[in-house]
C-alpha cells in the first residue's frame, strides 16, 4: 500500500480544524498529512508497554500476555494497563466536550479503543475486540452526546 498517497487522501476531508497529535515521531509525521502544525497533546500518546516495547509479539512472554490480554488492569510488561489507557483518554475525551470545533487528533490503536469505548459506553472487556488499521479514520462527534459516525469511502 502507498501510505503516504493514502495518508494524503485524507488531508482535505476536513476543513480549519484543530489539528493535534500524540507526541511520538510517528504520530508528529503522520499529523504533517493533514496540516503544518500539529500541536501535540499528551493524552494521546501511545501506551506504555514497557519490556514489551518494540518487541514481536512472539517474542512476549505468553503468560504475561494472556494476562494482560484478560484483566485490563494488568501491568504484567511493567507498562500502562488497559484501565490507565483508557482512564487518561476518557479525561481528554471530556475536556472536548466543553470546547467546540472540529479536532483532528492523530494517533494510536490503543488510543482510538480507549476513545470509541467512551464514546460508545461499551465495558473495558470490549477494548481487546477492536481492531485500527493504519492510517484508518475514526469518526467521532460530540452533540450534546457523543456518537460513532461511520462513512463510504469514495
């Protein structure tokens, strides 16, 4: 796939909005897609996932995976649990309803579980069942009530 011709697809959807990102390299590169100036907000950085950063996942210890993978409030990788993840974006995901306007947040797949959980009330037990695909946009709304919005991709 041409990442950055898809990433750049995307760059005229949405028109003057405030443009933030988490503050990793890759979520700052990928935010210069859709304008100049990201500003970077730290409640969208990636989890943390300790001794497990940057390894594959075959490389994880199994136990400590299917431990975090069945208690969100693990932190068997010495890392951020599932809840702290989801506990810090439901706080930014609150703060936006008090200021309107349209954001463009960039950032990862733990990141967009933890928001869509917020916005959908799903239980934390849902996290583990979504999936993000790379350069995917996910719409959210916030009218009073917050609401997934799903559209056709010309």
């Amino acid at each position: 796939m041409d990442w950055r011709n898809a990433g750049l697809s995307l760059a005229g959807r949405y028109r003057n909005p405030r443009l933030l990102c988490g503050p990793e390299a890759r979520t700052r590169q990928t935010a210069g897609m859709f304008g100049s100036h990201p500003v970077v907000e730290k409640a969208l950085r990636d989890g943390d996932l300790g001794r497990w950063k940057g390894k594959d996942i075959n490389e994880v210890d199994r136990n400590e995976l299917i431990d975090w993978l069945g208690n969100s409030a693990s932190t068997a990788h010495g890392g951020e649990s599932v809840d702290h993840v989801c506990t810090r974006v439901g706080r930014w995901m609150k703060s936006l309803e008090t200021r309107p306007g349209h954001v463009v947040a960039v950032t990862h797949p733990l990141v967009i579980r933890a928001a869509m959980l917020y916005v959908m009330q799903f239980p934390i037990s849902m996290f583990y069942l979504i999936d993000v695909e790379p350069l995917s946009a996910t719409e959210l709304r916030f009218n009073d009530v917050w609401r997934l919005r799903l559209q056709a991709h010309a």
